[in-house]
C-alpha cells in the first residue's frame, strides 16, 4: 500500500468500525439510496458497500469483515480489515478517489481535494468503567499529620 492510499484507509476505519458495530451481519445490506451519509453509521456503510459491494442475504461476508463482525472490539480484525480496504484502493484509484470525496463531503477529516492532511475523526468511545474504591489508610505511629502529633492517644 502507499501511503496516500494506506492514509485514506486509516481515515476510513472508524467509520467502517461504527458501522459493523452498529449493524453486524446485515453491513452489507444492500444501500438504499435516500440511506443517510452523515452519521458514522450511514457512512461506514457506503464506504464498505462501495469496496465490498453488497450482498444478498444467503452470501457470507469477506473474511476480513467476517472477523471484525464476529469481534468488533478485536483490534487486529480492525487492522485486518484496514489492510483489505486498502489493498482494495491501491488496485483501484477511481474507487479511491471516489472514497475521497465521500469522505471530504461528510466532514470526516479530509480537507481539500488532495490526499494526506485533514484530522482524523474521533472514532466512537465505550464509557469507563467506575473508579474502585481505595481501600483506608491507616496511620503508624510516627506517621500522622504535624497536627495531629503530640497529643495524648486517644484524642483526635
């Protein structure tokens, strides 16, 4: 992969992540064309339609998408599916450019018409999980605050 091209595909992932995320097994559904672009979802789906095409419900998925289905938490099915992407708009420009522009057009980060440049798109976030509780502290003789010290045991 160049690195245009392996930078387009980089800018893609969060959008092709939501969308697999958000729609498992039927990612590949075929698009509707009132389908809307400007959420993550709407526009990993175009993005994944355009490189993969669509498919009919008996049809398995590609491999690659097969496994970030199966595991969309699975960081090395992301970057299996980068790498498929990508190689898939190294040997096709016109898709690529095309990408490109779906891209720019939604706001996802690439600014003017030409590659590389841009910021990439915050990809969804899972919320934290709660702070465990620290367990006491407790003080050693000899240990206690300047305050506290020098007072008869006992009074605080």
């Amino acid at each position: 992969m160049t690195g245009d091209v392996a930078s387009l595909a980089a800018d893609m992932a969060p959008y092709l992540s939501a969308a697999v995320s958000a729609c498992g097994d039927e990612v590949l559904a075929p698009v509707r064309d009132d389908e809307a672009t400007d959420t993550a979802v709407g526009l990993g789906r175009h993005l994944l339609v355009r490189v993969f095409g669509s498919l009919g419900e008996a049809e398995p998925l590609p491999g690659p998408l097969a496994d970030l289905v199966a595991d969309p938490d699975n960081e090395g099915a992301q970057a299996e599916l980068c790498l498929a992407v990508g190689n898939a708009l190294a040997a096709d420009a016109d898709l690529a450019d095309e990408l490109e522009s779906m891209l720019a057009g939604s706001g996802g980060g690439r600014g003017g018409g030409g590659r590389g440049g841009g910021s990439r798109p915050t990809p969804p976030r899972t919320p934290r999980p709660a702070p465990r509780p620290r367990p006491p502290t407790w003080t050693l003789p000899g240990n206690e605050p300047p305050e506290q010290r020098n007072r008869p045991p006992g009074v605080r």
